[in-house]
C-alpha cells in the first residue's frame, strides 16, 4: 500500500506575504507563517494545528507586543480569536475553521503593515464502497481500492514515505497497489480484498502488499471478512450463489450444503467453553436466515454446526449482521431481532443468553454488527448497543448526530458512510489503546499529495 501521511502533517503550504507601507513612525517589516499547513483539510473542521505567523522589523528582529488582526478572505468558516499579540518572539496564533468545501482563505494582518493570506482547500475524502475492520478502513475512489488506519504496511517498497512515521497511529488513505475496476471490498484485520468487475477476488497483506488473486475461487458477486484478527472472509459465488469461505493460510472451499443465499455475513465467535472461531449467517429468497459455524446458531440450541442450519421463529429478514457470538436479522417492518450470548448486551436487551431470535428492538432501517457490537439506522439517528462496558452506554451515538448517515461499512460496525459518500470511522479505532472509543466517530483524513 502507498501510505500518505495524515493531513496535519502535510505539504508546506506557499505563502504569499504582502508587504505594505508603514506610517513613517514604524519601521517596515515582514509577517510571513510558521511552519506549515494542510493542502487539504475536512470542511467544517477545525485544523488540529494553530496557524502561528511572525512579525518582525526591517533588521529580522522580533517585533512583540504588536496586535494582529485575523479575518476570514474567503470560503467561509471561522479563526478565532479575531484579534492577538505578537509575543517576545513576534509570533501570533489563531484557530481555524475551514468552511464548506472548496478554497478557504484567512488574513493576517497588522495595522498599517504587512498582511499575510494563507488558503487550504476544503475536501472530503469520499468513497463509493466502504469496509471496516479492527485494524482498516477501506473504500473504493474510482475504482481503485484505497485504505487508512493501522499502517502495517509501510516499510515496504510499496510505500512513499518512511515505516516510522505511523507506528499504530491513524494514517490518511493510500491507494492499495493494483488494478481500478473494484466494485466491491472486504476487510479482516489487516488484509483488504476486493471484487473486481469480472468477479475476480484480488487480496493484499502486509506480507504480500500487492492486489493479487486468490487462487481456486469461483467467480464472486459479494465478499465480506472478519472485524478481528486477520485474513477471513467469505463471500457468495456469482453462479448459484452459495457461500465460500477461505482464510489467508488456506484455500478457499465451499460451504458445506450452502443454500443459494442472498447476503452473507460472519464475525470471529468466541463461545464459552470451546475455541474461538467463525460465525456466519445469511439470508435466503424467502428472508429465512441460516447459521453455521461455532454458534450460537439461533435454532434453539447453543451447538456448533458446519452447514447452514435454520434460525427459529419462521422470521423473514430483509438484513442479516453478525456481532461474534450473537447475530441479527432486520425485518422489513423495522424489527430487529437477535440470537446469541447476550454477556456484552449484544442482543439489546436485558436478559440471558438466547438460543432463539428475541425482538431487539423496533423502527430500524439498518443494520451492521462486529466486535460483540450492533449499530442500527433509526430515522435519523444512529444506535448503538452492545460491547459491554467498554463500549459505552447504549443509545444514540452523539457524534453523528446530524449528520445524513446511508449507510454502514460492509462488515462492521467500525465506519460509516455519508449520503454524499464521506466516510467516517472511529478517532480511536487503530491506535491500540486502552479506551476503545466506539462511540467517536470522525470523518476520515482527506487525501495529500505525496
């Protein structure tokens, strides 16, 4: 992957000072901006660096105690505060606000002297296709498949710039070596795999950082992986539409007496008592739902099973999600009901463990789980339950709060994408510390030139 460094980090923005006359009583001098700016920032965000200038006078000596003035020139937005001191060292501050998308431009300026104007273009980092897991976020721009987060990748020749820049910090997207004609994407862990346009399955790693095809898999119409660990997907054949699944350590194969399903959608399990693995669920023609894997399967028993087994209740679901040990089905009519272990509150309501769907909750036009985590659409409003404590309460996620959510990510609950197709994921999601942040969610860095 070609990472690129985050936008507070990035190209020294071009300046243009304007030197004007002073009054006869001051000597000339020059305001000119420290450091550097974003050539690109998220409109309606606040730069996360202050802009800091310098004045001083004709002999290159600070000049402190001098009021400047700041303005916005252009695009809207806000700096505040609009007025400050130059200090000892003749450097001044403000915060800026970018305004809607397109050119955004402040002034500096000191009475009767020199006046600095700096721009940075507003734009949001969209995408038409968006996955999620524990480690990445990935969208497809164009066709091609670009990702952020974990920067496990860097180091390689694949990359443009040195591997100790990002460490496990939260990076601006890199386009994924290989081909622009992706419709579709997955991730699990740190592994992104795609579907091109003629149903071919490409996969890259940090060990094999090139899109490359996974070998003996029929042709794919969808593909979704595993939020944790790494390398698992499953996805449904275009040719009878039965589900497949591989992992990064072995071929991909068939699953056993798989139905023709209509979605998919699997998580890592972790059942009491027995070893961690996979639970995957999909939806048939009718809307019935089968589950296979480590269980709970929600057909009234906690047993695993390697082929699809039906769900009980006779349910008919238009959306099925996989939180780990738990899943749940979306009805047309707005009802969510789920299965499964319930010590994390992934069935969203108080109670024990269910071996059989329990009605969750009403009024939901989507859905998307992972990491013992469910997300549901209501109106306008994004819920949130599940993830026990560490999670947070449940209830409306508040930093997405106005915001004109479509849609989630294909198979987690990690990023989200807007109507206008900006995505926006976890602040915290990849910096492996101890608070897991579910809950503050940001739109992703925008795109800088390398």
């Amino acid at each position: 992957m070609r990472a690129m460094l985050r936008s507070t980090l990035a190209l020294t923005l071009a300046v243009t000072t304007l030197l004007a006359c002073s009054d006869g009583n001051e000597p000339e001098g020059g305001l000119a901006l420290v450091g550097s700016l974003p050539a690109r920032g998220n409109p309606g965000w606040r730069l996360e660096d202050p802009v800091t200038v310098r004045l001083v006078d004709s002999d290159g000596a600070p000049r402190a105690g001098v009021p400047v003035h700041w303005s916005v020139a252009a695009g809207g937005g806000s700096i505040e505060p609009i007025s400050t001191e130059t200090d000892a060292e003749g450097l001044a501050s403000a915060a800026w606000t970018l305004g809607p998308a397109g050119e955004n431009a402040i002034t500096a300026a000191v009475a009767e002297g020199p006046t600095v104007t700096m721009s940075v273009q507003a734009e949001a980092f969209r995408v038409s296709a968006l996955a999620a897991g524990f480690q990445l976020g990935c969208g497809i721009v164009d066709g091609a498949i670009w990702c952020w987060g974990d920067d496990a990748w860097t180091g390689t020749e694949h990359v443009s710039i040195p591997a100790d820049i990002f460490g496990w910090t939260l990076a601006a997207p890199g386009r994924v070596e290989g081909p622009d004609d992706f419709i579709a994407v997955a991730v699990s862990g740190a592994v992104v795999c795609g579907i091109d346009d003629v149903g071919d399955v490409l996969c890259a790693a940090e060990s094999a950082p090139l899109l490359s095809p996974v070998p003996l898999l029929p042709p794919m119409r969808s593909i979704v992986g595993t939020s944790a660990f790494s390398g698992e997907f499953c996805g449904l054949a275009t040719i009878g539409s039965e589900a497949w699944c591989w992992q990064s350590s072995s071929l991909p194969a068939k699953v056993p007496q798989s139905p023709a399903f209509t979605a998919i959608d699997i998580e890592r399990s972790f059942p009491p008592g027995s070893a961690a693995g996979i639970l995957g669920c999909g939806l048939v023609s009718d809307g019935a739902a089968l589950c296979w894997g480590t269980g709970p399967l929600g057909n009234g028993t906690f047993e695993p099973s390697d082929v699809p087994v039906a769900v009980s209740g006779g349910h008919s679901f238009a959306e099925i999600a996989v939180a780990g040990s738990s899943a749940c089905g979306r009805k047309t009519n707005g009802e969510v009901w789920c299965w499964g272990r319930n010590d994390q509150g992934e069935l969203g309501i108080d109670g024990p463990d269910a071996a059989e769907p329990v009605l969750s909750a009403t009024g939901v036009d989507r859905i998307a789980a992972s990491q013992q985590i469910v997300i549901a659409l209501r109106g306008g409003s994004v819920d949130r339950w599940g993830g026990g404590e560490w999670a947070g309460p449940p209830g409306p996620v508040a930093t997405l709060a106005g915001l004109d959510v479509s849609d989630f990510a294909a198979d987690g609950v990690e990023c989200v994408l807007l109507a206008d197709e900006q995505a926006w994921c976890y602040g915290e999601m990849w910096d492996r510390s101890s608070a897991f942040k579910a809950s503050l969610y940001e739109p992703v860095h925008p795109v800088v030139d390398p």
